[in-house]
C-alpha cells in the first residue's frame, strides 16, 4: 500500500531538503521530461529519489529525451542562403543566358534573373533547363510569400528574399541591385527594398 497520498506538513520537506540531499537530484525535478514514469506525484521528485537511495531501491532511468524536430525546410533555405554567399562575379546584363547551366558558376558575370536562375537550379527548385528572364518568374514556383524564402518579380527585375528565424540572422535578400549595400552584382545583402511593385512566389520546398 503506498502512504504518498497521506497528506505530510510543510515542515517536512523544510527538514528533508536538507537531511535527504536535494542538490543530487533538482536537475530531475526542475525537467519534467526527465521524471520516471512510476515517481509519486503528490512529492518532490527529489525526495522520493532520495527515499529510494536510503532503502537501497533502484531508482528507474529518467525518461529518454524526446527527439528534436528538424525543420527540413528552414535547413534548406539556409543552405540556399550560404550558396548565394559564395556569389562574387561583376553584373552583366543578359549575362550567363547562353541557355546552359554546365558552364556556370559563382564566380561568372550574371545579371538578376540568371543568377536566380541559377539558384533555383542548384536545388532543383527551376523547373528549367536553362536560365530565364525575370518576367518568367512572375509565374513560376507557387503564388505568395514563402516560410522561408520568396522571391519577387515583374518584368524589369527578380530578387530573392530569405525571411530567417532572428537566430539564424533574420531578414537577407539575394539581389544584384545594391540598394545602398555593397556592390552591384549578385550578392547576399541585408538592407531591405521596397517589394510592392513585385509578384510575390516562392519555390515548393519539400
């Protein structure tokens, strides 16, 4: 028969904290992940984990940690972001449209759209052989603001922007137009731009 329902005065656990050696076991008590299955309610864990030491009872193993979640989708707009880091070539209008991507890489003269262009395509996200215009993007991907990454489009221009969570560095656009941060070209920026004038997409990540 257990007694732990028997209600037990305040003073008690006053005299216990100190005579049973609370400091061994608050890291169970203060994580209710932690606590075994079979532990009483109605007392301190701490308590009752000293309790079973003094009598000589195997205390159960804590509860295993239940497994983090990874956000599949944060994780790849992150690898997108750091691919886009790697940009360094000048900007060159119609630049790297010669309608194949075997021959492109980061260090070319790219305008907007075959940088997005090839973007897209480094992460199956194009849907394209080859790089296209800006306008085209209007209508690729799906329609709207992304979680994560969106890219803005009309028929002058296409820019991406990745909307990260604060600890991953919050806002960053992919954009050869400087707007007031660093040079012309393709390259990972953080000052932000008006997107009014632009249709918003963003690529079906899975």
């Amino acid at each position: 028969m257990s007694i732990w329902p028997i209600p037990i005065p305040a003073w008690f656990w006053t005299w216990a904290r100190w005579y049973l050696g609370r400091e061994e076991f608050d890291g169970h008590q203060q994580d209710p992940k932690r606590r075994p299955k079979d532990a009483p309610m109605r007392i301190p864990y701490w308590a009752w984990a000293r309790l079973n030491v003094l009598i000589d009872k195997p205390i159960p193993a804590p509860s295993p940690e239940p497994p983090v979640k990874v956000d599949e989708e944060l994780e790849k707009a992150k690898k997108m972001l750091a691919f886009c880091r790697t940009f360094d070539g000048p900007y060159v209008y119609g630049g790297e449209h010669d309608g194949s991507f075997k021959d492109d890489n980061v260090h070319g003269a790219f305008d907007c759209s075959s940088s997005t262009s090839l973007l897209m395509h480094k992460f199956d996200l194009l849907g394209s052989t080859h790089s296209q215009v800006s306008d085209w993007f209007e209508r690729w991907g799906e329609p709207g603001r992304g979680k994560y990454v969106t890219v803005h489009a009309n028929d002058e221009h296409v820019w991406v922007e990745f909307s990260l969570p604060e600890k991953d560095g919050g806002y960053f656009r992919f954009d050869t137009s400087p707007h007031g941060d660093g040079p012309r070209g393709p390259r990972v920026r953080e000052s932000r731009r008006f997107d009014s004038t632009f249709v918003h997409r963003h690529p079906k990540i899975t």
